[in-house]
C-alpha cells in the first residue's frame, strides 16, 4: 500500500500500517518477518528532504527499529540521507548480562 505521505498527518501513518498487516500471512521466519516489517516501516516513514533545512520542524522519521520478543533481539536502522542503510542488531539477553545492575528496570 502506497499513498503521498506529504498529505497524511504523521499519526495517520500508523493506521496504514495497521491497515497493511491486515490479511497478510505470517512470515516464515526472523528473516522473513525483519524484511516484512521495515518494507512496512519504509512505506509510512516521512522522508527527509532538504527544504526541512529552512525551517525548525524535524518532523520525518529519523530511524525505525523492531524489538523482536520471541528472539528478544533488536534491530536499529537509520533512515538519514547519506547514511549507510545498515541494519544494526542487538542481543538483549546479552546486553542485560553485560549490564546486571539494569535489570530492576524489567522487575
């Protein structure tokens, strides 16, 4: 689903992608589903474009990321222009073992 981002308000955004997951299948694997879901996020990001130099408003989507629970994984990107799309994944059971004293905050 397609639609001219520059005439949606921003928390419309949201309800497309609602609207998009409805009737689609489930992924067959991690894999399957991060390509799935920032194809997803792709489609309702804002982008930057270079006429937001000229005025205060930052309003375009600065990253997008995916917290995946069943792998307790999660997965970063940039959506900044000249920046490398790189996907950058992060183990949080591991992140949480290298850092004992933060896990009050999931208690």
């Amino acid at each position: 689903m397609k639609f001219q981002r520059q005439l949606i308000p921003p928390t419309t955004r949201f309800l497309y992608a609602a609207i998009a997951k409805l009737g689609t299948s489930q992924p067959l694997n991690h894999h399957e589903a991060t390509n799935w879901l920032f194809n997803l996020l792709d489609q309702v990001a804002i982008p930057f474009t270079n006429d937001m130099l000229e005025h205060a408003n930052y309003n375009f989507t600065h990253y997008q990321s995916i917290c995946d629970t069943t792998e307790l994984t999660y997965r970063f990107r940039s959506t900044m222009p000249n920046e490398k799309r790189t996907v950058l994944r992060f183990n949080l059971t591991r992140l949480l073992s290298l850092y004992p004293h933060q896990n009050f905050l999931l208690k």
